[in-house]
C-alpha cells in the first residue's frame, strides 16, 4: 500500500518513512516541498496522505483544499505543531480526515494510519449495481445478470475506476494514471483493455454499459430505464 508523505523536516519524515516501511505492507514517497506534494497527490494513487501543515512552496491547508477541489479523495491526516482547536477545525473543514499533533508517538501515528485506511476501504467496499452489472469491490467479484465473470486484476482495476465514475467521462490520461499507475506502458494499453473488457461484460447483451465517448474517453453508463 502506497503512502504519500509531505513533511519538510528531515528528521520527522525519516522516522516516518521508516517506521511505516519496517511495518512491511506500506511503501513511503516522500516530498520536502507543498507543491511538489500536491502534484503526486494527484497524479498518483495512494491509500493515504500524511502532510504536515507548514511547508515551503504552498501549506497543508492550500494542498486539502486543492485536493478535494479536485476531487481526490484519498483520507488525509494532518501533522502541526501547532495544536490549537481553530487549526483543527480549519483542517477538517478543509477535508482533512484526522489530526495529529506533534510531537507525537510513532505508535500513536502508526494507529491512526491504520484506523483511516480501513474506515476508508470500509467504506468504499460496497458493491457497486449497475444494470446488468453487479461489483464487489471487498471481494473482488463480478457478476453480470448474476453469472460470475472472470476478469483479470488489471481488468477488474479497470471496470472499477469506470464504475466508480458512473456517468463521468474518463479521458484515456486519467484511466493510465489510476490503473497503470502511470507506469510505462504502450499507448493503446487503455483501448485494449477496454476491448477485452467489452467481450466480458458486454459482448450479446441489448444494452451496453461501456460507451466510447469520441475523442474525450471511455464512459461507463447507467442504462436509461434506470436512470430517472
Ligand atoms: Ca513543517
């Protein structure tokens, strides 16, 4: 599980970056500066964000809040020296998930992360209805017209970001950075998969869900009987 941490103080991100990674299932970036933290924020997918509130370049604050506004939803906890109520309060008004006052036990931080990313997978692990369409996405499952259907964990990565932004266009660009993760990869990787993903869901059925929208992206639709 990737974690993003934006801290400007050597020390503190060292101890960070440590501690999460000898935890063994996380893997720690790291950036000293806000706007280079708020540009992996966006252009990667991570389970959480960890991000200290004064930094070089642009603060925590200016970061949740262009975040959310970008509709990133990753959960955020919020490092601060400076622990007073109305800096709590603007931080989660901003959209931050949590708060931790420094200085703070690693063991203190360590629960936290824990606690936001599961409350964050719980509530994201529900199953996703969809015309013919049926998604668990705990149990990694997929139905159509209640048959199993057997996709590969790319595929399913796919259908689920398609899924998720039901109703949405999804450019080429923004399905590479949340399924391919921007890692290198041929540039009609997105068109492929989706093709493949047609022969499994859609491919003999009168209504289709996957809709190419002409030089915009891949759409992923409600059928219209149920979209009143
Ligand atoms: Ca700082």
């Amino acid at each position: 599980m990737k974690i993003l941490l934006v801290e400007d103080e050597a020390p503190i991100r060292e101890v960070i970056k440590r501690g999460l990674e000898e935890d063994g299932v996380y893997t720690v970036d790291t950036a000293e500066d806000g706007r280079v933290g708020l540009d992996l924020a966006c252009d990667k997918d991570y389970v959480l964000i960890i991000l200290d509130l004064m930094l070089p370049g642009i603060d925590g604050w200016t970061i949740c809040e262009q975040l959310r506004n970008r509709r990133v939803n990753t959960p955020i906890l919020m490092l601060t020296a400076r622990d007073t109520v109305r800096d709590r309060v603007r931080g989660l008004e901003l959209g931050a998930d949590d708060y931790l006052p420094k200085p703070f036990d690693f063991d203190e931080l360590l629960a936290r992360v824990r606690a936001l990313i599961r409350r964050d997978k719980l509530s994201k692990g529900k199953v996703i209805r969809i015309g013919h369409l049926e998604m668990d996405t705990i149990a990694h499952r997929v139905l159509c017209d209640g048959k199993e259907v057997a996709l590969t964990s790319r595929e399913f990565s796919l259908l689920e970001a398609l899924a998720v932004n039901e109703g949405r266009v999804m450019s080429r660009d923004a399905i590479q950075y949340r399924v391919w993760n921007n890692e290198d990869s041929l540039s009609n990787t997105v068109d492929v998969y989706i093709r493949m993903l047609r022969r499994k869901i859609d491919a003999d059925r009168p209504v289709k869900l996957i809709h190419t929208v002409h030089g915009l992206g891949y759409m992923l639709k409600r059928p219209d009987e149920e979209s009143s």
